[in-house]
C-alpha cells in the first residue's frame, strides 16, 4: 500500500469516528428564560368602612358622636421596588351619616358626607409561602370632606385632615398574574368640624379611626 493510500484510510476512519462521536454526543436543551414579573399590580375591592364611634362638641358636657358604615368599591394601584418592598395607594370614596350622641341623642343625625380617603402606604411582602403571599404596611391618609348635608344641623363642614394608616393582608395567587385578596387597614382620623345648630355656631372633633377591611381580585402585570 503507498504511502498515499494509507494516510487518505487513515484520515477517513479518523474523521468518521469523530462524526460518530458527534453524532453521539447529548444536546442539551436550551434554559428556559424565566419572564421577570412586572412592577406594577392593580386590585379591584369591596370594602367595608366601619368608623370608631366618637368625637365631641366644644363646650357641651356629655356630647358624643357616631356614624354610619358604609360598603363602597375601591381600586388600588402597587408598584414593586423589588419583590419584597411596595408602595400601594387605594381609591374611593364613602358616605357616613354622622349621629348626635350622649348629650346630643336629641339632635338624631346631625348630617351627612362624603370622605374622599386616598392612602399611601409601604410594604413588606412575603414570599417564601408560596401562592400565598402575605404582607404589612404602614403609610399616611389625606382625608377630603365633601357634599356635606344637615340633618338638625343648620351647617356642617368637616375639616380635611392627614391620619396614620396601619395594614396587614395577603394575596392568594391563582397564576402568575391573578389573584384573590384580602386586606384590612386601620387609619387613625380625627378631623375637626364646624357645626350651626338652632342658629348657635358649635366647633368640635370626631373620633373616626375607622377599620376598613377589603376583598377583592389582584391582578399583576
């Protein structure tokens, strides 16, 4: 055999085992790529509004105060700074009947209003439950007073004010972006208000505090 033929065998049965090593090799699949979940996640709730009873008129012993509940719809907006830290701002607006109390039980419902209370508040999420994800917040309220009526009252106007908001809640996720929640709040209210009755002009400040508990649908970007 020449020198030729022997190094053209040679290089063939080199290069078909290389082939056949190819071919043989495992091909891996490619990772997944895992879509990082959105900042931003928007909840639609009901919300029951159950303010504290109480408040007083300024120089009248014995006054007292008290206010209707009320069941209004909310829509709140959250935005992750990470996947623990968030800031939540909630919506709506809800009427109160407010009722003369302890020396003014005669008075009966003194008025009405609306309350317009947007609430920012900062969380901490947990995420190491799983579809459950529990969080706490605290934050600040701005309270606007609006369509005041008069009852006995001949005028009321209730002064808009800041209050301190506590929360705790949690989400339960169906999938990546749904999800059913449940939220309870505490915010801490006491506006001032100014009130005419029988033609006497009156100060004085209700004690509102109210507990508002939420239910509702998550909905993640």
């Amino acid at each position: 055999m020449s020198v030729l033929a022997a190094a053209t065998l040679a290089s063939g049965m080199v290069g078909g085992a290389s082939a056949a090593d190819i071919a043989s090799m495992p091909v891996k699949a490619p990772a997944p790529v895992i879509e990082a979940p959105s900042p931003w996640q928007i909840r639609v709730r009901a919300l029951a509004v159950l303010p504290h009873d109480g408040g007083s008129v300024d120089g009248v012993p014995g006054s007292d105060l008290s206010y209707s509940n009320s069941v209004v719809p909310e829509l709140d907006i959250t935005y992750y700074f990470t996947e623990n830290f968030a800031a939540e701002l909630i919506l709506g607006v809800t009427p109160h009947d407010i009722d003369g109390g302890g020396s003014l039980s005669g008075l009966g419902k003194i008025g009405d209003v609306w309350l317009l209370p947007p609430t920012l508040t900062f969380q901490y999420h947990f995420t190491n439950f799983g579809a459950f994800k529990p969080y706490i917040g605290a934050g600040i309220n701005y309270t606007v007073f609006f369509d005041e009526g008069t009852g006995s009252a001949d005028s009321l106007d209730v002064k808009d004010t800041f209050g301190w908001a506590l929360q705790i809640g949690f989400d339960y996720m169906l999938d990546q972006h749904w999800g059913i929640n449940v939220d309870v709040k505490k915010l801490f209210l006491k506006p001032d208000f100014d009130v005419t009755v029988n033609g006497t002009p009156l100060t004085g400040t209700a004690d509102l505090d109210p507990w508002i508990v939420g239910l509702g649908v998550t909905y993640r970007f």
